[in-house]
C-alpha cells in the first residue's frame, strides 16, 4: 500500500499534468494563428510547427493592402471603435441608473418589472431581429453613418444582463451610506453620482469591459445594419477577406484576423482580473 | 413654480411632484422601460403577428393564415434545420459544463500558478465570438490544416472536416466547447464558496474525493449550474457566426441551424413572415427546454435557505 504522502504527490501530478496538457491544448491554436502570420502560404499548411522557417512579413504587408473599394483593414478598425465606443458608454450610464432604480427604491409594480427585466435575459435576439430591422428602418437609421441602429438602443439599457449585473453588485452597498448623504442634502440624483457610482466603480469596469468585448465582437448587428463598404466595421471586413482570399492567401487573411482582434486582447491582459471578477459577481449571488 | 399660475395647475403639478417623490424608482427606470417597450416588446409581440402573414418586404402583406407554420414543419430543409439545432444544443452544452466543471475543480486546489491557468482557459471565452477565431477555426479544419497536420504525424490521414456532412457540424460544436471559459470562472468561485468544514468532516468520516465532490461540491454548486446550463443553452439556441462564417450553413445543409433560416429568409429573401414564424419556432424550442429546467430544478438544485429561491 502506498503512503499518503506518495499518494498525494501523484495526485499533484496528475491535476498539474491534466491542466498542463489540457491548457495547451486550447492556446495552441491561438499560437499557431500567430506564427502563421509569420510564415510564407506554402508553409503555413506544411507542417505543424510554431516556428516559420522562412519568416516572412509578407502576410502583414499584404494585410495592409486594401482590396480596392472605399475600406481597409485599418479604417474598418476605426469603424469598429467609433461605434463601440459610444455603446460602451451608453450602456454603463443607462444600466446604472436603471439597476439604481430597482436597487434604491420601492415603487408600484416593482417586483414585476423586475421580473419582466430578467426574463429579457433569455430572450433569444433572433425573434426580434424582423421588426426591429423594420423599426429602424422607419427611424431612418438602418446604414445610418453614425451606425445609429447599432448605438442608440444602448442609451435604453437594452442589455439587461449589464442591469442585472450591478443590481446584484449594488445589494453589497450598505444603505446607511444613501441615507447619510440625503441627510447631507444631497437629492436621489446626486447620491447615485456621489456615493453608489464611486463604490459601484469595480462593477461599472467590469460591465465596460464585457460590453467592449461583445460589441467589438458583434457580427450579426453590422451585419444587418452596416450596408456601406466604407462603413464596414472590422469583422465584416475580416469575413469578406477571407472570402476573397480564401485558398490561396492564409498568411494575409489570418495577419487581418489577428490584427482585428489585438485592440481586444490589449484590454483582455490589462483587465484580466476585472473580467473574471464582473463574472463571477454577475452570477454566483443570484 | 410660476407665480401666476392657476389653483388648479398648481395642484395638479404637486400632485405630480408627489407622485414621483414617492415612485422616484419610476423615473430612474424610465430609460429601460422606454426601450423596453420600444426595442423589445413591441418587435416580441409584431415578429409574432408577423409570423401569420406572407408578409414581403417588397410586396407587403397579401394573405393571413397559418402557412408558415405549415410550410415550416412540412419542409424538409426546416424541420433538418430545427433538428440539426436542437442536436447542436444538445451535444455542446452539456459537454461544455463537464469540460469547464472538470478543469474548475482541479483549479481549485491550491495550484500554484492558478493565475495563469485561468487566463489561459478563459481567453478562447473572450475571443471565442470574433469573425477572426471563425476565420483561424476554417484553418485549422482545411483538409491540410492544423489538425489533419497532427493526425497525420500519427499516420492517420484526416477526413475533409469542413466538406463532410458527418463532422462539419461537429467542428461548429468544438468551437463552441473550446469556450468553456466563462463557465469554468463561474464554477471556479462557486467551488470557492463551498465551505471548508464539510469537507473536513467528510474526510473525517472517511469519505473519499468521489464521494465528496457528489455528495457536498456538487449539490452545493447546484444553483450555478444551474445558471450555467440556462444561459449556455439560451445561447447555444441562437449559434450563427460559426455556421455562417465557417460553413454557410453546408456541406448539404448539415450545418444549417435555424438561426442561419431566419437570416436567409428575413434579409435575403425578405420574406419577413417566414423569417418570424421561424424565429418564434425556436423562441418556443428554447422556451420548452428553459421551463423543463426550471420545473425540473426542484428535484436537483439545492438553494442553502430554506424557502428555495
């Protein structure tokens, strides 16, 4: 019979092995996409390797050349930002006030409309997609060059999710503090900016994070609601490279993926932890 | 408060005032409850009235009736469609919350490094969505990709995932498995909150690790599984940039879900009243599987306080 100790050091091994073996296996490919940026398209499917051997630039020379027309890699980037900047911003001022509302105050019909909010939730996004495109198309904002379909519903707390998010990290803020500052003369108003949004400002970061990933991310809204090439945000223009390239250009096709997504991966490795945390909290109290 | 203002409109407008003292919540919610009605319950409520017409973008409405309906569970591109969706859930998420429960668990024993592990998991999460992983997901499962580059080493000559009915839609499912990150950081701090006396009591009872992760870990963590499968199947429901990037939907339709109809019939084809009827086809799938997992969470989710939710 083995000691626990010896028993113990297997299981050690075996958890780090497990989360070794298991961890490359889902970066690899992140990997590989990298060093294929680097390698010639007669290398990139010759082997498996991370290492080019004949490193070349070529895929990224290439990526910066646009395909003729009015868009290019880097203005559908800029594309891509001016939108989601604006929805990033919208969503966190129209879910605090929201999630401020429910989480403050008692009214009529509360606990209802409460409920009618988390019940969007799970709403699927497909039922809506016919009127809607309809709706915004009578509000002359479908192909809007200030991508108004895309931004204005943001100034309505349409992602709920963002709500639910902060009312949950809300119910953590003790009451006495809303109270003291009413009796310091502050009104409703003055104390949601004074007092929550401060204590509030860990779960603000983590809802603006999450909504910079997701937009930057959205292909279906561009999709349907960017229909001028010179407005193409990025991955409309990521998929139509790859379909022009398709076969024959992989070093460029995926050089234009990689880039496409680097404003995204700065903010993942500098907010990691806000991340992780935002989830968490959205959940586990709930 | 004008001056000159009448009796009455003064009275009015503190009654008002009032109102609003005592529902300030109201006001503060106004913004949501715009959009709401606006943005959401209105389309909810016309895609449905929508779905029993033959309304064209075009040609506008012509006739009423449950045509659509008919069509959609008579035509065989449908009903594979439906099937091919509900396969796609079926298989995806369950796997994905054994894939992010299992590496949760190992993490949260005292791992050094458990940092860097978790970033590494959670990263595909992140990016996972992008038409960029798409575009690397096509790559890799070219017949001389990636991944046949590996088999290959092993002297196993790879199939044409992509060109395959049999594997195409199961490439669209590992994309989605691959991201298993978010639910793993979920399970990760619900494992977290499991308290540690439990366990100290069961190994003193001489329960082993098996025993103890079915008897106290997973009942504890049962709400967050809960959650978990809710939301991942809500989602899994509404899968389209894979299909739609990788595949377009083939070889021969196998990887056609229902979210690629909706879009082919509502904004290709502009037929608007299929495109609904079909989209409230699957709100009512999803509907379905949602209320058999709250009606079925009495039996296996365990809420530590008594009244249950």
């Amino acid at each position: 019979m083995i000691g626990v100790k010896a028993r113990n050091r297997i299981s050690t091994f075996f958890k780090y092995f497990v989360l070794i073996v298991v961890g490359f296996i889902m970066v690899y490919p992140l990997l590989w996409m990298v060093s294929a940026t680097f390698k010639s398209n007669n290398e990139i499917f010759s082997g498996i390797g991370l290492i080019p051997q004949n490193p070349t630039l070529d895929g990224y020379r290439n990526a910066m050349n646009d395909y003729g027309g009015d868009i290019n890699l880097l203005r559908s980037m800029l594309n891509t930002y001016s939108y989601v900047i604006p929805k990033v911003i919208f969503t966190i001022l129209s879910s605090a006030i929201t999630a401020y509302g429910f989480g403050r105050f008692d009214f009529k019909g509360k606990r209802i409309l409460f409920a009618v909010m988390l019940s969007t939730l799970f709403l699927p996004q497909v039922v809506l997609n016919v009127p809607q495109y309809l709706l915004y198309n009578t509000f002359g904002w479908v192909d809007s060059p200030w991508y108004l379909a895309l931004i204005i519903p943001t100034l309505f707390a349409v992602d709920t999710y963002f709500v639910f998010m902060l009312v949950q990290f809300m119910r953590g803020i003790p009451k006495e503090l809303d109270e003291a500052a009413q009796i310091d003369g502050c009104n409703t108003f003055q104390t949601l900016v004074k007092v929550i949004a401060p204590m509030l400002k860990p779960a603000l970061v983590s809802c603006a994070l999450f909504q910079f990933m997701w937009s930057s991310n959205d292909f279906m809204g561009p999709l349907l609601y960017v229909n001028t090439p010179a407005k193409y945000p990025a991955a409309i223009f990521v998929k139509l490279s790859m379909d022009a390239d398709n076969g024959f250009a992989w070093n460029r096709v995926l050089a234009i993926s990689l880039i496409s997504i680097i404003p995204s991966l700065i903010v993942f490795f500098a907010a990691q932890n806000q991340f992780i945390e935002g989830i968490s909290a959205g959940s586990v109290k709930g | 408060m004008t001056p000159s203002a009448p009796k009455g409109a003064l009275k009015k407008r503190s009654g008002l005032s009032r109102f609003f003292r005592n529902n300030m919540g109201l006001v503060y919610i106004l913004p949501w409850l715009i959009g709401f009605l606006i943005f959401k319950l209105y389309p909810f409520a016309s895609s449905l009235v929508y779905s029993f017409s033959n309304f064209h973008l075009f040609k506008g409405i012509t006739e009423w009736g449950v045509m659509n309906y008919v069509e959609a569970f008579t035509s065989k591109k449908i009903t594979t469609a439906l099937l091919t969706t509900i396969k796609y859930s079926i298989f995806t998420v369950p796997l994905k919350l054994v894939a992010a429960l299992f590496i949760a668990y190992i993490l949260n024993f005292k791992i050094k490094g458990v940092n860097f592990f978790r970033t590494a998991y959670y990263i595909p999460s992140i990016l996972g969505g992008s038409v960029a992983i798409a575009v690397l997901w096509k790559a890799l499962f070219r017949d001389e990709g990636l991944i046949n580059g590996l088999l290959a080493m092993f002297g196993v000559q790879g199939p044409s995932w992509l060109s395959n009915p049999d594997y195409a839609l199961f490439i669209i499912c590992i994309l989605r498995i691959w991201q298993f990150g978010s639910a793993m950081v979920i399970f990760l701090a619900a494992l977290k909150g499991v308290p540690t006396e439990l366990y100290e009591a069961a190994t003193i009872d001489g329960a082993g690790k098996w025993r103890q992760f079915r008897s106290i870990t997973l009942p504890m963590i049962t709400p967050v599984v809960f959650y978990n499968l809710i939301t991942q199947l809500v989602q899994a429901f509404q899968e389209f940039n894979g299909p739609y990037i990788i595949t377009q939907g083939g070889p021969r339709n196998s990887t056609t879900l229902i979210s690629l109809l909706v879009y082919n019939f509502g904004f290709k084809q502009n037929e608007f009243g299929m495109a609904s009827a079909l989209s409230w086809i699957m709100f009512i799938i999803v509907m379905v599987f949602t209320i058999l997992a709250f009606v079925s969470q009495k039996y296996w989710v365990y809420y530590g306080d008594e009244e249950g939710k």
